[in-house]
C-alpha cells in the first residue's frame, strides 16, 4: 500500500499532475451524474492549486475578487497556511477560510 503525499510535500510538477488528475476525476464524475463527487474532485484541485501560490502576494486588509463568483468581493483579514480568513464583502460579516487560489486581485483588472 503506498502512503499518498501532502500537497505541502509536492514539487511544482507533481502538483500540476495531480490537479490535472483530479480535473479529470472531476469531469468523469460530472459526466456520470455524481455530483457529490464532482464537488469534491473540484474543491480538491482548487485546494492543490493553493500551493502553487505564494501566500506573500495576499495582503491581509485587501480586497479579492472571489475566482467562480463572479461580482463577489472577500476582504482578507489574516492568513493562516494556504488558507485566507475574511470575509465576503455585502453579506452579514460572517468570517469564513478560501484557498488563497480562489483570491484574484482586483487591481490587475478581469
């Protein structure tokens, strides 16, 4: 039985592979109807692509664009790994964590 790795113990080229591979998982399981597993296989590889970012370029007290929620704003407050702590801008304040790789800056434009 082999032990998988932890995204924070891949390379560069061993991350890309395995978002590729659960992209695929993910659009067979979407094809099949299984939607449960097609969200899973998604948030896996929005996950994966978290440490392909580097967390310098979050500014805790910025504003983000939300990637998949388009006209969606999330001002950072902290981070803590690969996860952003904020909240969504226009809701009710409610702290809540996104994978630094859904955050888009709204300064470089669409």
């Amino acid at each position: 039985m082999t032990t998988e790795k932890r995204y924070s113990e891949m390379n560069e080229h061993e991350l890309r592979t395995e978002i590729g591979r659960l992209r695929e998982k993910a659009m067979k399981a979407e094809q099949l109807g299984i939607l449960n597993e097609y969200a899973v296989y998604q948030r896996k590889a929005v996950m994966a692509q978290s440490f392909l970012v580097d967390p310098s370029t979050i500014v805790p007290g910025e504003i983000y664009r939300i990637d998949g929620d388009e006209g969606v704003f999330f001002q950072v407050d902290y981070l803590k790994g690969h996860f952003a702590w904020g909240y969504r801008l226009g809701g009710d304040r409610a702290d809540e964590a996104l994978p630094i790789s859904m955050l888009k800056s709204v300064k470089t434009g669409k």
